[in-house]
C-alpha cells in the first residue's frame, strides 16, 4: 500500500430538491392500454428506444463515438446506432393557473406525482419491463387466473433462456410498478411466484462481484499513466482529479461525470464545489439511494502525496477549467462523460499490464472502502465514507483481493 489513507468524513446536508416543476410538466407515458392486452396475434410491437433496450441488456448508446473521440480515443462508428423515437406516446400536461389551482386531469396529474417517486432511468426500465410482459400476456387468457398462470410461464421462458434471477426480480418489479400505476390487478404476488423465485435463486446462484479495489497504490501507478494516454496536458490533469475524487470521496461514478452528453441529470455540478482551507466540498444533490434529494456533503482533505491526493489536482485543474455546468469537463466545456472515464481508466489499467476486465468505474469505492479496512477505521468511519446506511458496505471491503 502506498501512502496512508484518511477517510473523507461526511456531513448530512438537507438541500431543496432538484427536478422539474410539478406545477408545469411535460411527461412521456408509453403505456399499453387493456385493449391492447387482448389484441389479437396481429398486433405490433411497440418501438423500443436505444435507452430502453440498454435497461434490458442491450442496444448502445449512440452518443459514445462522440464521446470516444472526447477522450482521444478513435473508434469505428456504429452503424444504426441512434436513438429512435417511440412511435407513439401520450402526453400528459399539468398546467396550474389563478382561477384553476388543480390540474385539469387530476388523474393524469397524481400519475406523474407516482412516477416522480422514481428516477427516471427506473421509470424507463420498468417500462420496457411492462411492454415485455403485455406483449406475452397479451395473447393468453384474461382472466386473473389466467394472468397469473401466464406470469409463471413468463418466467419459465425466461428461467430457460438462461437469465438471471436478478434480472426476473427487477422485471417484476417494474410489472408490479407499472400494473398499480394503471388500476391493473398485479399479478406479480402470490405463494407460487415467491417460491419460483426462490428456486430459481438456489438452481443458478447469481455470481459474486469479482471487481477488484482500486487502492492507493494502483491509483498512484494510473495517475503516473496518463500523461502518455490523454491528448493533451488539459486532459491529463482532468482525468487526473476525476480519478483521485472517485477514490478519495468513494464517488459512484453517476455523481461525478454526466451518464452521456445528451443526458446530464448526473454529475456533479461546478456550483457544488468549492476549496477553502485545505478542503475540497462536494455537495451531492442525490444519489441512487437518495431519490429524494436530501442531499449530502463529501470532504476531501489535503493529504501528504500531492501527486494522487485530491486537493492540489482539484486545485490545478479548477485554474484551468472553463465555464461550464458539470465540474469535471473537457477545455470546450463538454462534460465528462462515464464512458471517457472508463475508457481512459482501462487504458490506464492496460498500460499497467492489469487485466481492465477485473476493474470497473466501481472499483474506485470498493478500493476506498478496502483500503478505509485496512487502515482500521471503524465501521461507522467507512459507512460515513460511502454514504452507506446499512450493512451493504460489507461486500465493498475486499481485503483478500488486495494484491498489489
């Protein structure tokens, strides 16, 4: 292990929720109706956009050559790889005047209120899992009885193209979901369902997270590394500060660098950060497990090695950056994207002769996690650090897979 390792400690901070008015808000529903749950084998499937079949395992993203080539890296293009437009959607619109404070469709209003209780990467997931599920129930009887034995053949067509168990728990949830959201009997529920569910869990036992830690010797080597991978000096003192924030501040890589440049829900934003002191604050609007919006603070503080530590590169890179609304961006304003950032970090791995395919953009908090163990802070200290409420903050510490 190289150099000592210091926590970043958290501070609970209560923010104001950020998303869109619900006072004025557009929202795309693509629901199948009742009628087409009993539509004959003639009907068509609904077009599936690039995102939605992402959240099922496949398509790619359309906005990663252009992202490729941000980071310096030349690739193919891929052919058909834009994003399709869904052939039809209605459009809920709540507008709230003086002489009408309610929604004109109160019921349409409430729907985008409970769909709001997601994100909206969930949203879409569950989605795409309703459409699977009308378009195989859809031809079998109607009847509750009848839905509730097609959900069992649903789930053994799908136990026998081999998915996981994993991947059928999330679909029924997003069929459940999406089955109250409509005033539909959820058929989701039930003793055989549980129990199916169950064996499928003992029959093909999901496999463990084999990710290896970033630790802080890796991470001195990747920082090493990058002055022959970026383009340019700009690009090498970005990804630099981007891999020792990740690190020090046990960052999933969604609160640091936007999800593509068409999508930049995500990432942390230039106005939330700030350094005084010796003392770089982060504040985290929210998170995965904080859809709510409560918000958090991370602290990073100046530790011994300049080279990896956060501070001074956060320092030189904030001289440099332009104006722009994510933090981490390119010297044209565009944000960093969580491809660059893997793509640039598994080139870094090669350039090591680490094998990149034991690494992920996740292995930046499992390392700050393993390495927090290994310089015997406590068990709060840790959980304070990953912002972890619960138990889960176990699988994160990896001693064992500590070799380097």
């Amino acid at each position: 292990m190289g150099g000592s390792y210091s926590p970043a400690p958290l501070l609970p901070s209560r923010l104001d929720p950020c998303g869109p008015a619900l006072g004025s808000a557009r929202r795309r529903l693509d629901y199948i109706t009742r009628s087409q749950l009993t539509a004959p084998l003639c009907v068509s499937e609904p077009a599936v956009t690039n995102q939605e079949m992402r959240a099922v395992g496949g398509g790619r993203s359309g906005s990663e050559s252009r992202d490729q080539r941000s980071a310096g890296i030349h690739v193919e293009p891929i052919p058909g790889s834009t994003d399709a437009q869904p052939v039809s959607a209605s459009v809920v619109e709540a507008s709230v005047s003086a002489g009408n404070p309610a929604p004109h469709d109160h019921q349409g209003g409430i729907r985008g209120l409970v769909e709001q209780a997601v994100a909206p990467s969930t949203l879409k997931t569950y989605q795409a899992s309703w459409r699977r599920w009308s378009l195989f129930s859809g031809q079998k009887d109607q009847s509750e009885a009848g839905q509730r034995d097609a959900m069992l053949a649903f789930m053994w067509e799908s136990y026998s193209k081999g998915d996981s168990r994993a991947s059928m728990a999330s679909t029924l949830a997003g069929i459940s979901f999406m089955a109250r959201l409509q005033g539909y009997t959820d058929v989701t529920k039930g003793f055989m369902i549980s129990k199916t569910l169950n064996g499928w869990a003992r029959a093909r036992p999901s496999q463990a997270d084999a990710r290896l830690p970033i630790t802080n010797n890796i991470l001195d080597q990747l920082i090493g590394t990058l002055g022959g991978i970026a383009v340019d000096e700009y690009e090498k003192i970005l990804f630099s500060a981007a891999f020792s924030m990740a690190f020090f501040g046990a960052f999933r890589v969604s609160e640091l660098v936007a999800r593509s440049r068409e999508h930049q829900e995500s990432g942390l934003k230039a106005e939330h950060v700030s350094l005084c002191g010796g003392v770089v604050s982060c504040k985290i609007i929210s998170s995965k497990t904080d859809q709510s919006g409560r918000g958090a603070w991370v602290q990073l503080t100046r530790q011994p090695n300049s080279n990896i530590y956060p501070v001074n590169l956060v320092s030189r890179f904030r001289n440099i950056r332009p104006q722009a609304r994510l933090f981490l961006c390119h010297h044209n304003g565009m944000p960093m994207t969580k491809y660059q950032f893997s793509a640039i970090m598994k080139k870094s791995l090669q350039s090591l002769n680490l094998d990149s395919t034991m690494y992920g953009t996740h292995s930046f908090r499992i390392g700050a996690a393993t390495s927090a163990a290994l310089a015997g802070s406590s068990t709060e200290t840790i959980k304070a650090l990953g912002r972890w409420k619960s138990t889960a903050y176990k699988s994160y510490v990896r001693i064992d897979n500590v070799d380097v």
